[in-house]
C-alpha cells in the first residue's frame, strides 16, 4: 500500500487535522490574554499560530499516518503536537529576543 499524499484525505479527515490545529492556536492566543501587548501584536500572533499549527497538524498527520496507525490515533496527535509546535515557536523566539537583547 503505498503512502497517502495530501489528495487522498478524507474530506472530514482533512477537516478534522486542521480544526484541531486551529484549536491549537486559539488556546495559545487564550493563554497570552494575560501579558501586556498591543493589540495588534496579539492578533499577529494568533494568525501567525493559525498558519503554524495548521501546517504542523498537516504534516503530523502525514507522518503518523504513513505509519499506518489508526487514523483516529494520527488526527488526534496531529492536533496535540500542532499545539506544543505553536507553543515551541514562541519558546524559541522569546529565547532569540533575549540573545538578541530586543524587546519584544
């Protein structure tokens, strides 16, 4: 059986992987209500964490996928990885703006 490419998802599957990375996405922008930001950074971010995790959850998925493990198994990781991804990528830049010695 050869591996899926990103044509032979389901429809709702596809779905599925992307509404759980955009859940990802929101629960970060939720957890950042407390700092003190502009408002437009705060909306950057959540679009920025939207595209991310999307991508993220598609590729995960992809991966566990090509494994051949339960479908069910591989969307509900591709969301829960989107999620630690999103919250990575802002681990790593607010580690790079300390190096870098900028504000943020």
């Amino acid at each position: 059986m050869p591996g899926k490419h990103l044509k032979d998802i389901d429809d709702i599957t596809g779905y599925w992987v992307v509404a759980l990375g955009m859940w990802g996405a929101i629960i970060n922008f939720v957890s950042r209500k407390k700092e003190k930001v502009s408002r437009t950074k705060k909306v950057l971010l959540f679009f920025f964490d939207v595209i991310s995790s999307g991508g993220i959850a598609i590729v995960a998925y992809l991966l566990i996928d090509g494994f051949y493990q339960n479908e069910l198994l591989a969307v509900g990781a591709a969301g829960v990885m989107a999620h630690m991804g999103t919250r990575a990528f802002y681990i790593l830049e607010q580690v790079i703006s300390q190096k870098l010695g900028v504000k943020l």
